[in-house]
C-alpha cells in the first residue's frame, strides 16, 4: 500500500513510482486517493503495469479482494 494523493498537486504520483523502483512489489495497492477521485489513484497503473507489477484498481469504498 502506497499513498497516491491527487491532492497535493502535479507529480502526485512520483512517491510511489519511487517506490515500484526500489521494492520489490507483489501487488501494488493505492491509498489516501478517495477525497481527489478514484481515478487519480488509477493513473499508477501504466507505471505498474510497466514493471510488471500487479495493480488494484479500487472502483469504490469499501471494495475488498482476497489476497492469495
């Protein structure tokens, strides 16, 4: 779990591609994104998508998935 804020403002998004670089991810989870919209925290997905990394596109509050 990674904090994509849209809030704060242009390059909202470079923490967690930062962190994609440096960890070792096994599936990326957005978090903090609620009050910009969903789809800023969506954004990060051709970032995952690029290091092969899984991505949780949270479509609503509340939404769970089971992690196997």
């Amino acid at each position: 779990m990674f904090p994509v804020d849209g809030r704060i403002g242009n390059g909202y998004t470079l923490g967690a591609r930062q962190f994609i670089e440096r960890f070792k991810v096994g599936l990326f989870v957005p978090m903090h994104f609620v009050a910009s919209g969903f789809e800023t925290a969506w954004r990060m997905k051709e970032f995952t998508d690029a290091k092969n990394i899984p991505f949780w596109g949270i479509n609503r509050e509340g939404e769970t998935r089971e992690i196997q």
